[in-house]
C-alpha cells in the first residue's frame, strides 16, 4: 500500500513514511483537494549548524512540523502533501533544525515534480 503510493507520487525518499489509510479529501476554500499524509523521519549524521556529528553531540527528536507541499494532480482535484516533519535539537549548541527531503527545496512548499510539470506543459503550449 505504501509502495504503491510512493510509486503513485513518485516520491523516492525513504525517509517519508506513509501512514496506513493516509489518502482523504478535504474541502480547501470552495475546492476539493486530495491530501495525502506523510511522516518525514531519519537520524540526522550530523547538526547542520555547528556540525558535530551525532556520535559527538547528543541530537534529540524534539516535536514534528506540518507542511503543506503542492504535489501534481491526481485525477482533476488539487493534491497536496501533509508532511510532518521531524524537528530536532542539538545539545552542543542549542539549536533546533527541522529534517529534510529531496522532494522539496527547504522552505518551499511546491514539490520539484509538480515545477517539473509547469515546464511540461509549458513546453506543450510552446509547440501549438
Ligand atoms: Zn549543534
């Protein structure tokens, strides 16, 4: 089931982790959307900030951050992705980092397959 969807989404990160029954509907404005929900979870190597690595520094999983990231249509709804995040703390100098995917740029919320299908159809258009 969760294969399927990764197939589905084209979503390569192992690190996302689908939940069972993680596909529903929600009214968004006056629209439908597809929402699929996700958990983004790994041990971090290292702290991005003071770069100690974890077997130096103590590195705790400290709550989870929900984003909301445009992925490309399926069927004719709007589909959106409901990633929660790990947040985590760096004992070594304090501060807190969120985890990150491939699937998106940091502090994007539009996933790269759904830029790659502005380019697609842009370049569709071109040719008519
Ligand atoms: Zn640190």
């Amino acid at each position: 089931m969760s294969h399927d969807i990764r197939k589905l989404l084209d979503i390569q990160d192992k690190n996302i982790i689908f939940e069972k029954n993680c596909v529903c509907f929600e009214k968004y404005k006056v629209q439908t959307c597809n929402i699929v929900q996700a958990d983004l979870t790994y041990d971090p190597s290292h702290c991005p900030k003071c770069s100690r690595k974890k077997e130096d520094v103590f590195i705790y999983k400290n709550g989870k951050q929900t984003s909301r990231i445009t992925i490309p249509m399926s069927g004719t709804h709007p589909t959106y992705l409901r990633l929660k995040k790990q947040r985590f703390m760096c004992k070594g100098c304090g501060s807190s980092f969120t985890a990150k995917t491939p699937i998106v740029e940091a502090h994007c919320f539009v996933a790269y397959t759904s830029k790659a299908q502005v380019l697609i159809k842009a370049a569709e258009a071109q040719s008519i």
